[in-house]
C-alpha cells in the first residue's frame, strides 16, 4: 500500500514537470515503464549548437571537407548533425587548423538540450552515431555546463557499420580502448529541467539520435537502445553500481645499489583496478624520511615535500585504462649508508574494494665504503724519561689508510690526576679531558700531536687517546700508553752518568729527521 501511495504521488509529480515541459522548449520525448524511465532526442533538435555543428539531411549538397559524404537516408528522422570541417581523417593527419581534436570536455564546440527529467538519479546515455575510422568516433557529454568524469571519452568502435548506438567510455572496464557497455551516464541531483549537452572531442562526429535512460529494477535488468529508435531490457545486472573502487599502486628504482655519492630515481604508477567507478580525492605518499635518511633533489609537478614525506594530490582517477593512469617519478639521494627503505601508498576517500596493492616497499643498498676513512695510532716514543715537575714533550701519531681522505678528524686525550697538559696545539681545548681537532688527514696521510705533559710526582700513569672523524669505517681507535715518573732530579743524574735519556731523545729526533710521508701537524 505505501508502494501504490509512493508511486501515485511520483505520478502526481511527473504530471506537473509533463506541464512545465509543454511551456518550455523542451523537446525530448518522455518513456517510463517499471524498469525504465528514458529521455529520447533527435540530435538536430537542440535548442542551441556551436557553428561548425552542421545539420545535414536529404537536401544537404556537397559539403566542403566532408570526406564521408551524406548518411541521412539511415538517419533515424533523416536528419543528423556532424562536426565540421573534418580536417582529421586518418591518424597521420594534422591535428588543425582548424581545431580537430579536444581532449578535455567542454573545450570544443557544443550542442544543447533542455531536458526535463522525472526523477533524480544516474541516467546513462547512449548516442546513435555514423563513425567511418578511428579519428571521428569520440564526443564528450554532460550537464548543466557540467562536465564529469562519467561523461568524457565516449567511445565508438563501430567504424565501417553505419549508424550504431553506444554508451561506452573509453578504457572503462578493462576491456581495451573500445571501453564496457554502459560507463557513460550523467547524475541528475534532483528532478527537473536540466541542460543536456554534447562537446565536441574528434571532428567529423555525426550524431543523430540520443538516449538517456535511469534504472529502476534495482540493478536486476539491463535496457538498451535497440534499432533505431526502441529500448530493449534482459535479465543482468552492472558491476559499475557499485560506487566502489581499486586502487592500485607500482613502482621501480632505476639501480637497486648505488654509492653514498649517487642517486635513484623512483618511479610511480597509480591506477584505479575498476572498471567502472571513478576514484576521488586520491593521494600518493612517499614515507622517505626525508632529511635524514633521503634528499629530494627533484619530485613530479604536483608533488611536494612535507615534513619527513613526500605528498602528491592526485585527486580524480578514472576507471581502468592508460588514460587513467598517473605517473610520477622522484629522484631522491641518499643521506646514510645500508638497506635504505621507500615505503609508498596510495590513499583514496572512495571505498576500495581490495586493499592490498594499495601499498609498495622498496629499498636500495647505498655503499659508502669508498668515502671512509681508516685510522690508526702510534706512540711515537715511548722510552722517554719522566720525572716530577719537569715538562716532557709526548708525540701521537694518527694515520689514514683510506680509501677517502679522512673528514673533520678530532683526538680525544685523557689525562690522569697527577699528570698537568703545560704546552698544547691552539687546535686543543680543555684540561683534562682534551679535544684537537683536524679538518682533513690525507689519503695514506697523517698527522701528529705533541703535548707537553708534567707529573707532579713520581708514579705509574696512563694516557688514552682515542681518534675518531666524521666518515670514519667502524668505531673510533683508541690508544693508551703507560709512564712512569721518577722524583724530582734524577734526570740530571742519570744524565751527568751517561744514563738512558740521551737515547730516548736520540731516537724521537732520529724519528723527526725521516718524518712520515704527506705528514700533517696539529699545528702548535
């Protein structure tokens, strides 16, 4: 009972829009039955046209750069309109002047149609058209100045076959260029007239008749154009009501290893897997740690960087094909060495039917073995007489055996309670704990620290050092060695009785005189 009430009030509501419509220039014939309702037009009856939309009939003569001739004898009413001039017959022609191709709906020239519709809802729309090759089968629809995805691209791959209906969207479905049966349909957001229209996307275009036609089985039959003008329904249903989507994302690094010094460039696809609905406000995300563990050097026009990712608005994304497809490409650097990972997803506020090809890793190998350096200690004396409150000049030696030349080098000196740094390099701070510093040891170079150390008594006592730089392969070096002080005044007497010292001394300047090749100083 309430379904009778619904449908006399629906009734109700129609014989009214049925009444505005007789005062309007609305010209579109009305078909309802329970599982369909249908707006049916002749093309030629638009309320307006761009000029090169040229109404051709029986009487139409010869016209210029119209290389297919006259079809209006198979022409449902006679009539039909057609794009011209045709400039743009076959695939190798020029693409104008004049214009003979718009890619983008609503750029080329247009036809009019008020319309009033019944009801809200998705009508699809199927055209009659007359295609003879492969550069005049493709027109653009929409609504209201509107031009919506569901409305571009409208395919016909039925050159060679006279006048054919089709309501094919190129690409959609997955089914090739020719695209699946009824991907091309305009939403009416509420009941009402309404402007249908047609933009032109190849030249030569004819077109002479129009359907649009609302579902009202639930999704449980198909209706289609049949002849010339009838609609026939089957048993069926169409995936593309579904409203859901597949987002899909691939991906690819130009080497898998590189040097620290090199650079990848990553490249992206994302692709909508459906056949049929379109994917919104889609976003691409490169979690990348960028400045720490990445540099982006270069990113795809409509990409940016954000905080640590890297971020792309993609926005819409047509239904399967190589038309809906987006590519992106990133040349990123690397900031460390190792097994460097690029985490990638694709996002989508559309509901996505399967989610796992939504994400990609991927990783590249960055070697910087050969940027590091590798270093060594040495003592350069140690038979050196101590003795308490008396300064004795110690020397290390740090060498870089490669293979790069060793960076912003710093030895670090530990010096024990007992023991006072009295002369020290300006490169060197602190007291007990000293830090010297070195912009660069050479390549099989190396440089030496010279300290000037009293004991403030006699004993045993130990000094580390330990070098370390900012490219150094492994952990810092450490070195340590082991002194013993005598008391105060026993130096001058071993020295007046010929006693030890004099060969310690001999031998540190025997090690001065042949010096170390490519020798660096912390300078004094």
């Amino acid at each position: 009972m309430i379904l009778l009430v619904s449908r006399f009030k629906s009734l109700v509501a129609w014989v009214v829009l049925v009444q505005v419509a007789l005062i309007s220039s609305v010209i579109a014939d009305t078909r309802i039955t329970d599982d369909y309702i249908a707006l049916v037009v002749e093309a030629e009856d638009d309320e307006t046209r761009g000029e090169r939309w040229v109404l051709t009939n029986s009487e139409t003569g010869t016209q210029e750069n119209d290389p297919d001739g006259n079809h209006s004898d198979g022409a449902a009413g006679g009539a039909y309109i057609e794009l011209l001039p045709d400039m743009r017959v076959t695939h190798d022609d020029e693409f104008g002047p004049p214009t003979a191709y718009w890619d983008t709906p609503g750029t080329g020239p247009q036809a009019v149609y008020p319309m009033t519709f019944p009801e809200a809802g998705r009508y699809y729309v199927h055209i009659r058209a007359y295609s003879t090759g492969t550069e005049d089968n493709g027109i653009h629809v929409g609504l209201n100045d509107t031009w919506p995805q569901s409305g571009a691209r409208m395919q016909f791959c039925t050159a060679g076959q006279g006048w054919q209906w089709s309501g094919r969207q190129r690409d959609a479905g997955g089914v090739g260029p020719c695209g699946a049966k009824k991907t091309i349909w305009v939403t009416v957001e509420e009941p009402g007239e309404h402007r249908f229209m047609i933009s032109a996307r190849e030249d030569g275009f004819e077109a002479d008749k129009i359907m649009l036609i609302k579902d009202l089985t639930d999704n449980t039959r198909i209706c289609s154009p049949s002849g010339a003008d009838d609609i026939t329904c089957v048993n069926g249903s169409l995936e593309n009501a579904d409203e859901v989507v597949d987002m899909e994302v691939t991906s690819s690094v130009s080497a898998s290893d590189i040097g620290i010094d090199g650079s990848v460039v990553v490249s992206v696809v994302v692709r909508n897997d459906d056949g049929y609905d379109a994917a919104t406000n889609v976003a691409l995300t490169l979690d990348a740690n960028i400045g720490t563990v990445w540099n982006a050097s270069e990113v795809s026009e409509g990409c940016e960087v954000s905080g640590t990712d890297i971020v792309c608005a993609i926005g819409y994304v047509s239904p399967s094909g190589p038309e809906g497809e987006k590519e992106f490409e990133f040349t990123l650097e690397p900031l460390q060495a190792g097994e460097l990972a690029i985490p990638i997803a694709v996002s989508t506020d559309s509901v996505d039917g399967m989610q796992g090809n939504d994400s990609a890793d991927l990783s590249v190998v960055v070697d910087d073995s050969d940027t590091l350096a590798q270093l060594s200690l040495s003592w350069n004396d140690q038979t050196l007489t101590w003795e308490a409150e008396m300064e004795t000049t110690v020397t290390a030696t740090v060498a870089n055996a490669g293979p790069a030349d060793a960076q912003n080098v710093v030895l670090s000196v530990s010096i024990p309670a007992g023991l006072s740094v009295t002369t020290q390099p300006d490169t060197c701070t602190g007291v007990n704990e000293l830090e010297c510093s070195l912009p660069l040891i050479a390549l099989d170079g190396n440089a030496e620290l010279s300290l000037g150390i009293t004991p403030s008594a006699a004993g045993m006592y130990s000094i580390s050092i330990s070098a370390d730089a900012a490219n150094l392969s492994g952990e810092a070096v450490n070195s340590t060695i082991i002194i013993e002080a005598q008391e105060a005044g026993t130096a001058a007497a071993n020295s007046a009785s010929g006693g030890g010292a004099a060969s310690g001394w001999s031998l540190l300047l025997l090690m001065s005189l042949l010096g170390f090749r490519r020798k660096a100083r912390f300078a004094a």
